[in-house]
C-alpha cells in the first residue's frame, strides 16, 4: 500500500508544470474597464484597465490540476463574471471586452462572442 501510495506521489510530482498567461483587453468606447480576478488560492485584485490596454498575468498550473480562474468585469453600471482558465479544457487565454459584451479567441479558432453585458 506505501508503495502504491508512493508511486503516485511520483507521478504527479513528475507531471511538467506548465506556464500559462491569461490577457483580458479594453476595446470599450472611451470607459475604463474594472477587472478582478482569483482563482482558490490567489486573488489578484481589482484592477483598472484603460482603453486599448490589457491586464494579464502568467500562471504554472497546479501540479496536482484543477488549476482555475474567476474574473469579474465591470463598467458603471453592468457586469459580467466569467471562467477565465480552468486546466483540461478549451479555455481562452486572450479576452477581448467590448461595448456589447466578452469575446473569448481559443489557440486554433476565430475570435466569438461569450457574454452579454448585465446590470446587477
């Protein structure tokens, strides 16, 4: 039983830590964007974003997976509140914020749509 418990241990610690980046841009119309993001175990703040720039952050992935991040977005008075990575899937590493709402862009995909604004 150690020796299984031990096997596995070895296995995951030999799993390669990857380094990913997650970028979220303003195309607004003239409005700073908030952005805020997290994930279980860092929280990355709110951060004011101007027009045509970008806020991202690098990131190794969780050794043991799972890795995962929330953001929260917010211009005067809508929101949106979306998955910005989760590891093992087709997640979008480039967001793009316009005045109608989110696009995601996936590695080998055009640019689409992924959240309409809400006011809370």
């Amino acid at each position: 039983m150690i020796m299984v418990v031990f096997a596995t241990i070895m296995v995951i610690m030999a799993r390669p830590s990857v380094q990913d980046t997650v970028s979220v841009t303003n195309l607004l119309t003239n409005k700073i964007l908030i952005v805020h993001c997290r994930s279980k175990d860092d929280d990355l703040g709110g951060q004011a974003v101007a027009v045509g720039d970008s806020y991202s952050w690098s990131f190794e992935t969780n050794v043991f997976g799972g890795t995962l991040f929330w953001c929260n977005l917010a211009v005067q008075d809508k929101r949106i509140s979306f998955k910005a990575y989760e590891e093992y899937e087709e997640t979008f590493g480039m967001w793009f914020v316009h005045d109608d709402g989110l696009y995601g862009k996936p590695k080998h995909f055009p640019i689409f749509k992924m959240a309409a604004w809400k006011r809370p």
